[in-house]
C-alpha cells in the first residue's frame, strides 16, 4: 500500500490550471541566474541562486499539492516510456527538456513520501567556452590531446558539465575531426564546426554507456565523450579506447584526484587491480577536479580547480601506489611549473584575494587543519607568538610553490 502523501500547507492558489511550460518561463523570468528549478509538495516553485533556494510567487500558482507536482512530472516526462518505468521500478528518471526559445533543462523526477518532486538543471542556450568559465589557461592543453583519458570530477552541481562542454567546444572549433557524445540525458547541443559532433542519448539512441562506448571504437571518433564512468564496464572500455588511439573525455563524482584514482581501482577485482593501475598509469592525461565555492557577497559562486597532469613521476604514483611522502597531492603541490596545482593552495589564493571568505574557505578545504596553518597571519593577531613562529617557514613555502593565475575561476 501506497504511503499517503504529506498534506501540504493551505494556499490560495494552486498549479492546476497554469500549463507547466509557463511555470517554468516564469520561473526563469523571475530568476534569470537560477541554476535549478525544484518542484516540492508543500512548497511555492522554488530556483537555486548561488547555492541558496527562494521560493517564488508566481500568479496562479501558489504552494503545490502532491497531484501537481504529479502532473508537472507527467508533462514534462511525456511520452518517454522507459522514463517512465524506471520512474516507476527505481523511484526516480532523468530526461532532458527543451523549453522553445527559452531554455534546456537536465531534469530527474523523483518519488519521496509517496509524492513526486522534480529537480531541473537549467543548461545554458550557448555551449561554454574558456572565457566564459575563466578556465585555467594550462587546461587547454587537455584539447590538444591525441590518444588518453582526461577527467573532470566533483559534486553534483560543480560544472563538470560546463567544463566538459568548453573542452569539445574547443577542439570542434579547431579541428577537423569526429567527435561522438555519449550522455545520458544530452545536456549542451554542440553544431558542426570544423569538427563533425554526433550526440548519442541514453535509452534513446543506445541503451548503455558501455555499450554505446564500445560502439564508438567501430565510428572513427577521434575525441569520445562519456558523460560518466558509472561501473566497471564503462571503464574497461574507456580504457581500451585510450590504448587503441582515442581521446576519451569523462565524469566521476569523486572529490579530488586522488579519491577518483581510488574509484576507479577500486571497481575491479583485488586480483586484476595491479593490472588496472599499469593500463590507468599510461593512458590518463588530465584528472581535473572543480569546486564551486559561494562568494561572500552572494553575488554568484567562484570555481577552485584542482590539476593532476600526467608526469614521470604522477604515473608512477598511480602505477604503485601513493605511500609516505609519494602522494599525488605533494606531486601536484611541486608541479606547479608543470601547470598542476592543489585545491588548498587555489583556496589560500581566493580567500587573500577577498573572492572568499576564510570560513567559507575552510569549509571546502582538504585539510582544514593545515589550511589554517596556511591563513596563520589572517586568523591570528601580527604580533602574536604563533604568527611569528610561523612567518618564516611559511615565507619560504609561498616563495617555492607561487605561480601566476588568476585566482577567479566564476562559472557562469
């Protein structure tokens, strides 16, 4: 039996008799910088802005009642049966939605408390480019690339995607090459530039990544984009395209690159993991991992990116393993010549540059004990003992692992 769904608190209004495609205008009207849109029994239809929610008030709509979060979720997923039966069979669906003339949208459906709710991801109507995103100049270097594996890794929400998007915008505008998608729903739409782009969706044009993935070896693309390595499958035969001459960009939600490193290990047996390092060690080129950290102001969010590059010394970590004093992020934090570089020092960067707040900053830091080392002489008094001990040391530190950039990496 069907849990009953919560009841929702009285309003004057309802969502029955607005069409949904208003809604969502509206919405996007009344918050032109929302990233999502969420619909919630018992709640107005609310956008997120600069990672804080706001519900709206939209005419004819007021606090929504389980049946029209229903009917929202019922028109937007359509005719798409398979969405359908997986939101039916495993609580939840993601599809794409395309707003005419006003906007794309990422959207998962899910069932909570015996109701619907529907998070949409508003997709820019542009494809994002290095500017746009204020990208670290060194990763334009990861669109020169001929045969490996670059990925981009973070949270939900960190602009992975957008990231991804400004790397094939890249190369489709500068070379003349097949490029193949495989994304589950299709996010950005990318137009033939100099490059031929074909986009394959999830359960509409190929019914798995690792399916479509190993099809793709048998289309002569010269770049394949996975938009996410989900099992062990899918890396297997990421890594095949990467040791027969293709350019394999992807995803994982893994926090840093070491901890995506450990991921993709870690999806196969104890028994073939020797083996998988070696194949990983020689064909990653790039594990880029992005953050988005809001700005104290509330004026919108500001990225920190992490680089891992592959070294001499960076595949050998990944080949054997990090140990004392080996580990990826003291090759990052000694790679900076070599256009690597660690969140904890980009943070350090953003919080004296006032991009960040210090808390906001120890918040999102791998270490928070040491970054507070780091921000001695901005927590601590100048003439205080602590900050005295510490001015020396930390003088010779920023001497040795300073580099040019520019510190303000917003997504847009």
């Amino acid at each position: 039996m069907d849990p009953t769904p919560p009841q929702p608190p009285k309003a004057a209004e309802t969502a029955g008799p607005v069409p949904t495609a208003n809604i969502i205008a509206s919405m996007l009207h009344a918050a032109q910088k929302s990233s999502d849109l969420i619909f919630s029994p018992g709640r107005a239809p609310q956008v997120e802005t600069g990672g804080q929610l706001a519900q709206l008030k939209i005419p004819g709509v007021g606090v929504l009642t389980a049946d029209a979060t229903a009917r929202i979720a019922a028109d937007l997923i359509g005719r798409n049966s398979h969405a359908l039966e997986k939101l039916k069979s495993e609580g939840s669906c993601d599809i794409s939605y395309s707003l005419a003339k006003v906007s794309r949208f990422r959207v998962n459906v899910f069932t909570q408390r015996g109701s619907c709710a529907i998070v949409m991801r508003v997709i820019a109507s542009t494809v994002p480019d290095f500017k746009t995103l204020n990208l670290p100049t060194q990763m334009a270097e990861a669109a020169e690339l001929r045969p490996g594996i670059v990925l981009v890794t973070g949270p939900t929400g960190s602009g992975k995607s957008s990231t991804l998007a400004a790397l094939v915008n890249k190369i489709n505008e500068e070379r003349a090459c097949h490029i193949i998608t495989i994304e589950d729903p299709i996010e950005f739409l990318h137009s033939h530039k100099r490059a031929t782009v074909h986009q394959r969706e999830l359960h509409t044009d190929a019914p798995s990544f690792a399916l479509a993935l190993r099809a793709a070896l048998r289309q002569a693309p010269k770049l394949i984009l996975v938009g996410e390595m989900r099992d062990r499958e899918t890396i297997e035969v990421a890594l095949e395209a990467a040791e027969t001459g293709h350019l394999v960009y992807s995803t994982l939600h893994t926090i840093d690159a070491s901890k995506t490193v450990d991921r993709i290990i870690g999806a196969f047996a104890l028994g073939d993991q020797a083996a998988v390092r070696m194949r990983l060690s020689k064909s990653f080129r790039y594990i880029i991992s992005q953050r988005l950290l809001p700005r104290p102001d509330g004026g919108g969010r500001v990225a920190a990116f992490e680089i891992l590059k592959s070294t001499l010394r960076t595949r050998e970590y990944v080949q054997k393993g990090e140990g004392e004093g080996k580990t990826l992020l003291d090759a990052m934090r000694d790679g900076s010549t070599e256009g690597m570089q660690c969140f904890d020092d980009e943070i350090e960067k953003l919080i004296r540059s006032g991009a960040i707040d210090i808390q906001t900053g120890l918040a999102y830091a791998t270490n928070a004990g040491n970054m507070r080392l780091q921000l001695a002489d901005l927590l601590e008094p100048p003439d205080s003992p602590f900050n005295q001990a510490a001015a020396a040391p930390k003088a010779e530190s920023k001497k040795e692992s300073s580099h040019a950039m520019d510190p303000e990496f917003e997504h847009i």
